[in-house]
C-alpha cells in the first residue's frame, strides 16, 4: 500500500493539461454556516492562475444544499426529497453566483452545468453533454458543475459528488481529477476516530487494500473516503490521476499541479494514454469514416503515428471536431479508430493535403494533424 519516496506519478500532475477539480460540500459550507466565500475566492484564483498556464479547469461544485439551507434559515438538513430539492433550488443560485463574481475578478466567465445520472448513461444524452463541455472549455469558458438535485429522485441520484467528478473526468478524458476535501488525503483509518491515522501518500487506484480503509462521511458531506476511492477507480478507467488533499492547504491546486508530494495520489493501473485510449474505442460512437491511402495504413499499423491529412483519399459522414471516426483502407478493411481534430467539411478540403497548407486552404489550423497518435486506436 505504501510507496517509497521515489514513486513515479507525482509529475504526471505536472504534465496535466486538462483537470476536473472536485470541491466537496465538508469543505464548501464552513461547518454549515452557508458558503464559505473567502475559501471559494481562494480556490478561483488558485484556478484562474492554472488557466492562464493553459490549463483546462473544470469544476465539480457541491454546496447547492447547504447553501439553501442557510439561505431559508433552516438549521437541520431536512430529510424530505422535496425539502432538500428546494433548498438545492435556492442554494444553487447563490453557488453559481459566488464563483461567477470571483471568476469576474479574473475576467474569465463561467457556465452552471447541471447534470442528472441519466445525462451520462444514455449514450445521445453523454454525448450532447460532452459537446456542450468541449465546447465551453474550448471557449476558454470555467464551467461549474453540479447534480441537478431539484429534479432528481433516490434512484436516479449520483448522491455524492465525487461520483460525479470521476464521470466528467471520463466524458472529457482529462488527465487529472483532483478531490479537494476536508482532510490531509486518504488516511490508513479514519483520522476523526483514529488519533494515529497516517496519511498514505501514493497508491493505484484499485488497490483493494485502500478500499478497506476508506470509511464514510462526516455530517456534511455524503459519502466520505469510500467515494472518492471509488472515483479514483471510475477515473482511471479513462487513464485519469485522482488526488486526494486538503482544501485547505494554502496554494493547494498550484501546488499540486507543481509535483508536490501533498495529499494522496492515486495511480491508474494502465498508462495513461492506453486507458483512455481503451476507454474511447468503446464509449464513442463512430460519426463517420475516413479513407486512408496504402502509405497512411502503413505508418498507422507499423509506427503508431498520428494520421495526417496528406494520407487521407475520401471522408463519409457529418462529425465534427472531436468525434469519433473509423479509419479504412482502399478495399473497406479496418484499420483504426480516433478523435478527429477537424468537422467533415474541413476534412474533405484538406485531405490529400500535406499539414503545413491547412492553414492557406482553411484560414486557421487547430492542429497539425488529422488524427493525434494519442486519440488513435489501431484495430
Ligand atoms: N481513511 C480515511 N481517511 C480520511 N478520511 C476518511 C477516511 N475514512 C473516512 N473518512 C472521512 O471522510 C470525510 C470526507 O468525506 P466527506 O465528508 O464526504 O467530504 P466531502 O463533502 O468533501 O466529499 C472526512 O471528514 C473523514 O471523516
Ligand atoms: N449536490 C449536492 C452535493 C452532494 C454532496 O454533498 O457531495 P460531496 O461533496 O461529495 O459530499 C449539493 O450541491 O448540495
């Protein structure tokens, strides 16, 4: 379960481009008085200095619920469905409203995006969520996320939102989650029963060992270690870190993303790249196929190289940049599945091109390549 000072993993951090940030009710409400402002402010600016380092920030906010709850002068988190649902309804607006005006102060505009189980496991509704997301962010827009919890019900709850940040992680494959909490990270016991709890530094996200030692939540929170140690696991399936740590450890995000040993830091099993690439050959539905010439086959079979368009006879299909699409060969045989970095229409106009024209024929170039080698699975 431990690991030794040298454990690979912390610089994995430092190369993130795109991290979702998991902000936890326990650590939000300051002790269940209503939001705790001047923390948030803290956390957007933290944010706000990754975006300007061209880090891609998603947020995943708890709060909505006890936020309310102050807001209508309730002093006990009720237990009725429709309680808790009105008092999420009023306390969102006050969320969305803080990170809005600390957001402002960088200049950088932010989205409330709020989403319901059934919103990522019916495959049309995860893939409108996840353009909607990919859009924002390519906006250079903060969304903020949380569950919808006016209009879900027990059985269609995410419950915790840790849940919820290990399933945005997946929709947008971004190569961190980071779970800002109330404690150091994940102790071997419970440090609120265990004076002598020790923090465990790394780990791999499926250890069972750690499962055993991740207990439930406190008052405010709702699930507590064994939640966020099953996002670690839920992340990973698409080749995403998973830390763990203090919220209110002074720089806490900058620091991370520096390599610093703080927190727990959990591993996924595969390389990075062959999780996520696993994981997208079987969520994303194929939006359309390209036909590659005998030489593109070749380099994409023998060399794991990114597809270029110089290498590409036909396109079929409407996609758009960021689908998924099948690549062939001249006689219709399989040869490979990937993200595309250009729509139909773009692709069609420079296929048989080499890459340093698609600038002159398009009038800008998103990327060099048709196909990245990274978001490319040979079949
Ligand atoms: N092994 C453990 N290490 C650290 N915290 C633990 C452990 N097991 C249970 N916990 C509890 O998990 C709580 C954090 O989870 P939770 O209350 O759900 O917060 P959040 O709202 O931030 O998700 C801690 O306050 C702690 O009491
Ligand atoms: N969606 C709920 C938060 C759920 C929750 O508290 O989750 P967590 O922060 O994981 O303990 C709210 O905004 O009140």
């Amino acid at each position: 379960m431990k690991e030794g000072v040298n454990n690979p993993g912390r610089e994995a951090l430092v190369g993130a481009r795109r991290v979702v940030v998991k902000i936890g009710s326990a650590l939000l409400t300051n002790d269940g008085r209503g939001l705790d402002e001047a923390a948030i402010g803290g956390w957007v600016d933290q944010v706000a200095a990754l975006h300007r380092r061209g880090i891609e920030v998603v947020l995943v906010s708890s709060g909505a619920v006890a936020a309310g709850m102050v807001r209508l002068g309730w002093q006990v988190r009720p237990s009725a469905v429709h309680e808790l649902q009105a008092a999420a309804a009023v306390g969102q607006n006050g969320l969305t409203e803080c990170y809005e005006s600390h957001f402002a102060r960088h200049g950088l505009l932010t989205a409330q995006v709020l989403l319901t189980h059934d919103d990522l496991s019916d495959r049309k509704r995860y893939l409108n969520a996840r353009s909607a997301l990919r859009t924002l962010v390519d906006l250079r827009v903060v969304p903020v996320i949380n569950e919808n919890d006016t209009v879900v019900t027990d059985e269609i709850r995410f419950g915790d939102n840790d849940t919820l940040g290990a399933l945005v992680a997946n929709l947008l494959e971004a190569d961190a989650l980071v779970i800002l909490t109330d404690q150091e990270g994940l102790f071997d016991a419970d440090p609120r029963s265990n004076a002598g709890a020790r923090l465990i530094l790394e780990g791999r996200a499926d250890d069972p060992a750690l499962a055993a030692v991740a207990g439930g939540g406190g008052a405010l929170g709702r699930g507590g270690m064994a939640t966020k140690l099953r996002a670690a696991h839920l992340a990973a399936r698409s080749g995403a870190y998973t830390a763990i740590a203090s919220g209110r450890q002074p720089e806490v995000l900058t620091r991370l993303m520096a390599g610093e040993r703080l927190g727990t830091l959990l591993r996924p099993d595969q390389v990075p790249i062959a999780a996520r690439k696993r994981w997208l050959a079987g969520q994303l539905q194929v939006r359309g196929s390209l036909i590659l010439d005998a030489g593109a086959v070749k380099v994409l079979r023998d060399s794991g190289s990114s597809l270029l368009a110089v290498g590409v006879k036909a396109v079929s299909g409407q996609f758009r940049r960021g689908d998924m699409v099948l690549c062939v060969d001249e006689q219709g045989e399989r040869v490979a599945k990937g993200l595309v970095n250009y729509g139909a229409d773009d692709a069609a106009r420079i296929l048989g091109k080499p890459s340093h024209q698609i600038e002159a024929i398009l009038g800008f170039m998103e990327a060099p390549e048709l196909i990245h080698r990274d978001n490319l699975v040979v079949l």
